[in-house]
C-alpha cells in the first residue's frame, strides 16, 4: 500500500483514531470554548452576529424563547442569565445589555477614535457588528463621523 509497511500503517491508524476521538469529544462538548475570551472582561458581550440576532427575534415572535436562549449560549457561550438578558434585549429591539459599571462610549465616540487612529476599516467592522448593517450602510456611517468630533 504505497510503499508503506505494516508499522507505518499502524501510527496513520492511531493519529487518525486519535483525531476523530479529538473531533467526536468537541461535538459532545457543545464546542464551547475551554478558556477564557477576549470578551469575557466584565460588561463585554461577544460578537453578536446580524443573522443571530434575526433569528433570535423570529424564535421569539415564535414564542420559542427557550430556544432562542439556548440559541444564544451555543453560538457565544454565554451563562444562562447572560444568553436570557441578551435574547430579551434583542426581542424588545432594545441596544443590547452592558453591565452598568462598565459603561462605554457611544458608537459615534468609539468610531471616532478608530478613524483618528487611522483605522477606518476597524470603525466600519464596529458599527457592522453592533448594529447589524451592511457593508455599504456601515461606511456612509463611518464616513459621516467626522473626527473632530462636530458630526
């Protein structure tokens, strides 16, 4: 078999069983992350992707809301009270939850920043993520924030 003898053949056979062993205990797991995130710090939520945050209004138009939570915590990992406050925030079209001691600027005051320093594209990824526009949309705003900060 391709010029391989039988003991070749045996360590393929054992890296191979030992990385679907690797994949299959991921899958139990849930894939949630082992350590620690960068957006664990205290008041930051993770990214909350545009089409997660649809299909958690519609669970919740469903009356699903059991499933929009669990929704939440497979796709961010976050705690049960966590996911539950974040699914409630986005079903009520409310901004979404930051712990109250960790208050950060506003959106425009953030972009500012980001296009003072030179980076535009970082502004546009910002407001795309936090407000669920497009590509297109995102830039015009990014583009009205002027840097001195009258806009």
């Amino acid at each position: 078999m391709f010029g391989l003898g039988t003991v070749e053949v045996l360590v393929l056979a054992v890296i191979v069983i030992a990385l679907l062993g690797v994949g299959l205990a991921a899958v139990r797991a849930g894939a949630r992350p082992a350590g620690p995130l960068a957006w664990r710090s205290p008041g930051l939520l993770p990214p909350v992707s545009a089409d997660l945050q649809h299909r958690v209004r519609e669970l919740y138009a469903e009356n699903k809301k059991i499933e929009a939570i669990k929704l939440i915590r497979e796709q961010t990992g976050l705690g049960l009270k966590e996911a539950k406050d974040l699914a409630e925030a986005l079903a009520a079209g409310r901004p979404l939850p930051v712990a109250p001691d960790h208050a950060r600027p506003d959106l425009a005051s953030r972009v500012r920043e980001l296009k003072a320093a030179g980076r535009g594209e970082q502004a546009v990824f910002l407001v795309r993520g936090e407000t669920g526009m497009g590509q297109a949309e995102a830039e015009r705003f990014v583009d009205a924030i002027d840097v001195a900060g009258e806009a």
